[in-house]
C-alpha cells in the first residue's frame, strides 16, 4: 500500500550529502593513510613510540580521563539540581551551561590561564595551599573539565527529566530508603547516559588544543598533550613525525566514535525496553 | 496535611537538597560564571580608552573581519548539506543510513589539530596536489581558501545533527499530503518543510556560526598566521597573548565572549520557540479539547 517514492528529492539529497562527504571529509582523511603508508613502518612505529610521543598520551589521556570524572560526578549533581529543585535563575543557570559550546577554545585557555595563575584569583588562594595550577599537569584538567562539562549534563539532563515518578514511589513504599532509591533505582536508570556524557566528554578532551595549551605550561615529557606535539613537530618541519602521531590520533577517534555510538544504541535500548514494560 | 513533620519519600532530605544545591551551583559558579566574568574585567584592566584602542587596531578590525567573512562564507553551505542530509536520512529509507549518520558526526571526532594537518598534507608545498598547486600558482594552505576548508570541515555536522531527528518526529505526512495535492517539489519545500524545520535550522546554524567563528586548532594549523592577512579572532589572540599584550588579548577575547553570550541567548530563545511551536501543535490533537466544542457536554 504504501508508495515508497511519493516524496520527491531522495537522489538529489543523498547525492549531495555523499559527494559533499566525500570531497570534504572521508577523500582528505584518507589522504592522511595514503601518506602514512607512503612512509616506513619502522619510520612511523619510531615515531609513534618514541618516549616524547609515549609521554604525552599518558597525559592526553590521564588528564582527560581525570576531567571526564570530574566531570560525571558534578555533572550528574548539576543536571540533577537543574531539573529536579526550584530556585530564582534556574533558566540563567541552564543556559550558561552551554558556554563551552559557545566560548572559543582560545578565550577560555587565556581566561583560565589567568585565573589560575600564581597571582589570579584563584591562583593566589591555591599556590599558598601547595596546589599549583596554571602550568602543571594540574591546569590541562582544569581546562579539559571546563570543556567537557555540558556533554555530561546535556546528556543526562533529558534522562532524569524522563525517569517515572511511578518507579521512585514503588521504591519508596517498598520501604527503600532514599540513597537505596537512589543506588538501585535512579542510577541505573541513568548509567547508560551518564556513561555517554562521560565518553563524550572524553573523546572531545582527547582532541581538545585551543583551551589546553595556555594553561598547560606545555613542558616536553610533563605538560605537553599529543595535538600540541603535533604542532611543533610541523613547525619544525618534521611531516613523517606528525603524520604518525596523527595517524595515532586519528585511530583513537574512530575507536571513540564507534564507543558512543554503541553506548548511545544501548541506552536507547534499554530505555525502550524500560518504556515497553511500564506499558 | 502539614508538610511540617511529613517528608515525601520520593525526595531528598532537606540538608542533602542543599548541599547538592552548593555543590551543583558552586562548581558551575568556579567553571564557567568566573571564566566569563574575568574575560571582561581582564579586558577593561587598563580603562576604557586602552580597551577601545586595542579594539581599533588595524590588526584587531582585520581579524574581526576575516572571522565575519568566513563564517558568512561557510553558513550557507552548511545550511545546503544540512539540509539535503536530513532531508535524505529522516524521510527516506536506505541501506547504509546509520553508517551515514555516523559520518556525519565524524569531524565532530576528530581533534582540530588533526584535521588541519589533513589538509596541510594534501594541499601544503609537499602534500599530494602541492607541486601542482605551486605550478598553477594557486595558494590554498597559508591563505584563505584554506582556512575556510578547514571551518567547512569542522561545523559539517552541526545543521544535519539538529535536522535528523526534528525531522524524523515530524514524520513525512504533512509532505506526501501536499505532493498528493498536486505541490511540486519546490512549493512542498518552501511551503511545508522549512516553516517546520525553521527553528530547527535556526538552533544548528546558531551553534554551527559560534563554531566557525571560534574554532582555533584546525585554522592555526593551515593558517600561517600572517598578520593583517590570514588572522582570525581568535588567533588573534593568541598571537596578542603571547607577547604579554594581556589588554590586547583579552580586548579581542571579550568580543568573542560577547559572541558566545549573543549565542547563548539566541539559542535559549530558539529553544522557547520551539518548545511552544510543540506545545501548540499537541495541544488541539488531544481527545478532551477535540470533543469540546462540539457541545456533547450535558
């Protein structure tokens, strides 16, 4: 009965966004393998396992990781309080969170630089405490959290707004107490988005340059995150050494990419399957 | 009832109620309220006349201008693709789609460095059309084509992501209705479509414009940061930074924080909009207002 074709422009619209696609994303990515595997195996292995190159994955990936937390654990107390408690500004407070997505990367590394610099102002509350920020190790996940925050929150945001009223009274009248709700109930039902947020938030953190680079102090083998190693192995004209860290890279993007998705198929899922069974 | 003694067991107590609250609120207030607020009194450090000045410097206009022209330029293509894709994904059936949506979402997934690098090999002095390029005389790495290669790549998905499942909810009938009401394709376009996609647009395009105009990594990259000629805004100010022109730096800093606050103002209103454009729309399909006026009431 149904006529597949009634509506018009399916070859035009998937025409155009195949060949704007390729000539514009998957022919250039591929230019990076085409070149990488003009290069020596060795060549690239050398590069890619060198000890600068191995140290700064351990702190792309530490700090990023540590942000990601960071960012899991107050994103879900924030997204919580954003839908579950009244108070004046609420809708203020919502927007703001998007700023992240809004402010450039460059104007947030400066910004945080100088704040947590020795004589910002948080920098002279916190050096005297022995926690130095601005150019440690300690400043690259300042920065990455504040670039990782709203994928938390934007993620798990719709989800608590979803969970049924209905589960928590069972819950309740069961005799659970609240922080029993809580653990067996509510995160639960959550993890699969507070998961995503996490995994979002990480895969962005790993990449991230503009907002990292001000603050990180950018010191070889300490501070210096790989797409920085990146850039200074193309200033000093070394392309064999960049293309195998970004070949690198770019592997660890596609890994991530195929993680959130499998993350976001088995929250939906699962949410479906929660939806099937409270009808 | 007195909600004196009685706590409804579906909710926190009331001192964990407010420490959630000081944890939420405290750690939004350090992360992102501090940050905005210091780029302003950063800005307005040495006085308002320092601060226009560095903001009238010929360097500070030509990166604000080349930021606008790339970001006008980039738009119209993003709003095309955008389109087109979600057209082709939320009202048709194919093999493959989920493997497109996941490639469109690809340059949300690589890092900007990456992607400028990208680039740089294929079109730099030694990349793969390089030494055809230099024979025709042709600049793309260094210089503006580049540039807004590179912006063309980083906001690709920002309108299609936005479309996909607006569109999808929609569903395709108010569509075939007007083809089948003998509208050709343009008219059913125009007349049906965008006024229902046009928040929806909107939203992407916001977030896709704050991108193009802030994006750093992959521009710094194929850019060559060549004063007056391919520095953007917020290369600008990192070049400004780095030579502890603190003023300057965070002059040009606090017109891109002025873009971000415009953004997130414009797409809150986007979200009003298109809540109450639901709201409206749901409102007359339910049961108890259809049967209303009728006058079935006893």
């Amino acid at each position: 009965m149904k006529n597949k074709h009634v509506l018009p422009g399916f070859g035009l619209a998937l025409g155009i966004t195949l060949v704007y696609l390729s000539l514009l994303v998957l022919l250039p990515l591929s230019g990076l393998a085409f070149k990488a595997s003009s290069l020596s195996a060795g060549e690239l292995w050398n590069v890619a396992t060198s000890e600068r190159a191995l140290a700064s994955y351990r702190v792309t990936f530490g700090a990023s990781l540590l942000a990601a937390g960071i960012n899991a654990v107050f994103g879900l107390i924030v997204a919580w309080v954003l839908v579950r408690y009244p108070f004046p500004g609420k809708r203020l407070v919502d927007s703001l969170v998007d700023l992240p997505f809004a402010l450039p990367t460059a104007v947030a590394g400066i910004t945080l630089a100088t704040l947590y610099a020795g004589n910002g102002w948080l920098g002279r509350f916190l050096e005297p405490l022995g926690l130095k920020v601005a150019f440690t190790p300690l400043g690259i996940v300042v920065a990455l959290t504040f670039i990782g925050l709203p994928f938390v929150v934007r993620t798990l945001q719709p989800v608590i707004e979803d969970i049924e009223p209905e589960i928590e009274e069972a819950a309740a009248s069961l005799g659970a107490s609240r922080l029993q709700t809580f653990l067996r109930v509510l995160l639960p039902g959550v993890f699969p988005a507070l998961l995503t947020g996490f995994t979002l938030a990480f895969s962005r953190a790993i990449g991230e340059y503009g907002s990292v680079i001000f603050i990180a102090g950018n010191m070889p083998l300490i501070s210096e995150i790989t797409p920085l190693l990146i850039i200074s192995k193309l200033e000093q004209y070394d392309v064999i050494g960049a293309t195998a860290l970004a070949l690198v890279m770019l592997v660890i993007s596609f890994v991530m990419l195929l993680a959130v998705n499998a993350l976001q198929w088995w929250s939906a899922n699962r949410h479906h399957g929660r939806e099937k069974v409270s009808l | 009832m007195s909600g004196q003694t009685t706590r409804l067991a579906t909710a926190e107590p009331r001192w964990l109620r407010a420490v959630l609250m000081v944890v939420g609120l405290g750690f939004l207030f350090f992360f992102l309220a501090l940050p905005l607020v210091a780029v302003f009194v950063e800005a307005f450090q040495g006085g308002m006349s320092a601060y226009v000045e560095a903001l009238r410097h010929p360097e500070t206009l030509s990166a604000i201008g080349l930021t606008v022209f790339i970001a006008v330029f980039v738009l119209p293509f993003n709003i095309a693709v955008g389109v087109a894709a979600a057209w082709a994904i939320a009202k048709f059936d194919f093999r493959g789609k989920s493997l497109l949506i996941t490639l469109i979402d690809l340059p949300f997934a690589v890092s900007p460095v990456v992607v400028g690098l990208v680039f740089l090999l294929i079109f730099g002095a030694q990349g793969l059309f390089g030494p055809w390029l230099a024979a025709h005389d042709v600049k793309i790495v260094f210089a503006l084509p580049g540039m807004i290669i590179v912006t063309l790549f980083i906001t690709f998905p920002f309108v299609a992501r936005e479309l996909i499942p607006l569109m999808q909810a929609q569903g395709k009938d108010e569509e075939e209705a007007a083809i089948s009401l003998g509208a050709s394709a343009w008219q059913m376009f125009f007349r049906v479509t965008l006024p229902n996609i046009k928040w929806g647009l909107l939203y992407g395009v916001i977030l896709a414009n704050a991108r193009a105009m802030g994006e750093f990594g992959a521009v710094s990259v194929v850019s060559g940061h060549i004063r007056g000629e391919t520095n953007t805004l917020p290369l600008h100010v990192e070049i400004l930074y780095n030579e502890y022109n603190a003023v300057g730096a965070f002059a040009s800093a606090s017109v891109l924080a002025l873009l971000a606050l415009v953004t997130l103002v414009a797409k809150t209103v986007v979200e009003w909009q298109m809540r109450r454009e639901t709201v409206m729309l749901d409102t007359p399909l339910a049961p108890e207002n259809v049967g209303q006026p009728s006058g079935t009431q006893p």
